[in-house]
C-alpha cells in the first residue's frame, strides 16, 4: 500500500488545481492537439524544428555553416522576452521587472542591464517585446540566441548597439527576429515540419495507449467530447490515426468511416485560435474524400462524424448547447488555448504544463538552498527593520544582495536548462505563475 500511495504522488501523474471544480456540472470537454493530445518527443521535435529553421534562413541569404549548427536542449525554456532592439533575452516577473538578461547564450551582468534598462522594468504590451510563450517557442529560443551570439562573435560583423555591421550593411537584431518569425510560419504553415513528422510519427510523436481510453469512459459517461484544433485536416487526420488507432467500439469494426472520429462528438480544425475566440472565420464543412473544405459557409447542424473547418467560438456554443461554465477546455498554451477561451466565453480550463515536473522536483531536492536563501533575506530584512527615522547612516548591504544573487544563480542552474526555470528565478515567480493562477486545472506531463 505504501509504495503504491508513493507512485500516486509522481509529479508527472498529478493534477493541480488553483480553484475547486464541480465534475458534475462538466458536460462538455474540449481538447486541443498539439502538445496536448499529441505530445512531441523530446530534445527530437526541438531538433527538427532548428534544422528546418536554419535550412530556411540559409535559403533566405544567411550564412551557409548556420546549417551545421545543431539544437541544445540545455539552453532555451519558454516565457521569455525577446527584446527586438538590443537582442537581449529577458526573464520578467509579474510587475515587468527584469529577473534576467541573456545576449545570445551570454548572462548579461546586472550592472549593463541596469545601463541597458534604466528601471530594470519592461512593458509585456510593448512592440519591442516578443514573447516566446508557447511550446512551439522553445526552439525558436534557441535559434534566436544562436544567431546573436553568431553574429556577434564572427569576425567579418562589427557588433554596435542594436545589431552587427559588415561594410555598408546593418543587420539588426530586430531584422534578425523578423526573418527568423517569417521562417518559423514559413516551415510551420507550408508543411514542411508536418510532413517531416508524419514521415516518422514514432520518432517524434509519444503514443500513449490511455488516450483513447480515456476518450471512450468520458463518451460512456454521457459528456460529450471536442476536439479544437488550429491544425489542417491532413495533419490532424494522420496524427489522430495514430494516435487513436484502436476502434472506439468494435462493434462499428469495419462499419466504415475514419476510427479516430468516433471518439469525438465534434471535430473542428484550422480554427486559428486565439482569433476564433474573438470575431473567428468563415465556418466550412470538410470533405473527407478530398481534405478539403467544401465550398460556401456551413449554416447546418453540426453533426458527430464530420469534420469542420474555422468558424466561431461563439457560434460553436450555440451549434452544440453549450453554456458557459458547461465545457472544460483543455490545451497547453496559455493565450491561444486558455485566457481567451476563459475570458470570451467562461469555459473552465485546464492547462497541460510539460515543466512542471522539474520545478516541482527541484522545490523539493533543492530544499536546503532555498533555505539559505530565505535566512539571507530574513538577515537583511533585520538590518532595515532595526532602523528608525533618526538614523543618518546607510547599512551596507552589499554582502546580502551578493549572497542573494549567488543563492538565486545556484538555485537556477539546479534546472536542466540555462534560462534556469519558467515559473521563478530563485524565490521570485516568473510573469507566467501570474497567467497560470488565472486557469482552474493544471497537469504535469513529463
């Protein structure tokens, strides 16, 4: 029995919840794809990406031994700031202070962001700003840095300010995220990853036998189940048939149609969210013979079996008699998935977080330094608090915050990448605790 309550309490099988959940009142469950139902391996999807994406800029002008560059998965984590003017990579807590400062794979010391950012603080609204807040973003991380810390360091580009020089050309750091963003929707919305991943589905896609076993005791439950997706229905077709390979009911063995669909009572795909939580696109029916959507706007019953295309949440809801609180929509990124649907409609939501497990683990094995840190903190808060309104003189302080910064480095690179982990930097949280508080569910897969 014992061993048994200790393998419950694994992090990666744990759900965590920020407020309480009525199961009862669910009647509609809603999944995004990738990442969610479809979780990619790796370091292997990271490296496919990097190389596509270096194949890509090559093409475009770049430097032809940028394709020998290879991915480290030890470097980049998600919710980081790219700042397009200085090529700085920002780790920023819930007020926009600065937690830290990476130049291409270089930790900028504090006295040059100090220079760099006068307040420490940035605007997460600011057009400067890129957030690199999805999973998708990882490698993109990654390739941002390699090409700063490229340019920089070769010896044809004279590095200034807000980029490199090379006789009578300017590459800016700005010009650098442009091309790599044009890049990034080039090998994304053109197929190329996707039809690299469908080559070798086992290589780089996690196939978990208790997916449709869970998909089928929901149905069974009388809770009618969705599937949201901004991918193509080529893609989606041929993931999900993989994935989702056993029949659902082996009486309908043989019965015809595609088995992955059985398993929902509505398919939607290409719905580009976060737009299809606002004004969305025009909603069209998909002709399974040929993939493609049939011509004109559907204005039909929506209809378990088939497969749309685009439309509208709100539309959607309508369509199927959903209300509100009555839909628990599950996805992994944060804006696109999660604040949107929740704010739009008031969809309970629940977040797939792949990190979570290490920052868990490192809470709980790194106890001792957090310790430390907490005693340092709690020294300097007596030196102030032993202080009154008649005292001239200013304590020095300087061997605390030293002994914080050491503390907060030591405890970040306990974390499997260098950007140290996406929730904090040493005791402080990370502008992505701040979004997570605001989803009811969140789920650690490792």
């Amino acid at each position: 029995m014992a061993a048994k309550m200790s393998t419950s309490r694994v992090a990666k099988s744990r759900v965590f919840v920020n407020r309480s959940l009525n199961m009862q009142k669910i009647n509609f469950f809603g999944f995004d794809m990738d990442y969610t139902l479809a979780e990619y391996k790796s370091p292997e999807y990271e490296e496919l990406t990097v190389q596509l994406l270096m194949e890509r800029l090559v093409a475009i002008g770049y430097p032809q031994d940028l394709k020998e560059l290879k991915y480290d998965s030890s470097f980049p984590c998600r919710g980081m700031f790219f700042d397009k003017e200085y090529g700085n990579l920002l780790k920023v807590d819930q007020f926009g202070n600065i937690l830290s400062c990476y130049h291409g794979f270089e930790l900028v010391p504090s006295g040059k962001v100090r220079e760099l950012y006068p307040n420490k603080t940035v605007q997460a609204s600011d057009q400067r700003y890129f957030i690199l807040n999805s999973l998708f973003n990882v490698p993109e991380t990654y390739v941002i840095a390699a090409l700063v810390d490229y340019f920089d360091r070769h010896e044809d580009y004279h590095r200034v300010l807000r980029g490199v020089e090379c006789g009578n050309i300017l590459l800016s750091y700005n010009s650098m995220h442009q091309d790599l963003r044009a890049a990034m929707d080039w090998v994304h919305m053109k197929g190329t990853i996707k039809q690299h991943t469908l080559e070798d589905l086992e290589k780089y896609v996690i196939k978990d036998p208790r997916l449709p076993v869970l998909l089928k005791r929901m149905r069974m439950h009388g809770r009618k189940v969705f599937l949201l997706t901004n991918s193509d229905y080529h893609y989606t077709d041929n993931l999900l048939a993989y994935l989702l390979s056993e029949d659902p009911d082996p009486e309908q063995a043989g019965t015809g149609g595609k088995v992955w669909i059985k398993y929902f009572d509505y398919v939607v795909v290409d719905a580009q969210k976060p737009l299809y939580f606002e004004g969305g696109t025009t909603l069209r029916q998909i002709d399974e013979t040929t993939g493609m959507p049939r011509m004109g706007v559907f204005k039909g019953k929506i209809e378990t079996g088939s497969v749309y295309s685009g439309g509208n949440s709100e539309n959607f809801c309508e369509m199927i008699g959903a209300v509100g609180e009555d839909v628990l929509y599950i996805g992994d990124h944060i804006f696109g998935d999660i604040l949107k649907s929740k704010k739009q409609h008031g969809w309970r939501t629940y977040l797939v977080v792949r990190e979570l497990e290490e920052d868990l683990g490192v809470l709980t094995h790194e106890r001792d330094l957090y310790k430390q840190l907490a005693a340092v903190e709690d020294e300097l808060e007596e030196v102030f608090g032993n202080l009154d309104s008649d005292d001239t003189t200013c304590p020095n302080i300087q061997i605390y915050l030293r002994n914080m910064k050491e503390l907060v480095l030591a405890i970040d690179r306990t974390h499997s990448t260098t950007l140290g982990s996406i929730f904090r930097s040493g005791k402080v949280s990370s502008v992505c605790i701040m979004n997570i508080t605001q989803v009811d569910w969140s789920y650690c897969t490792g």
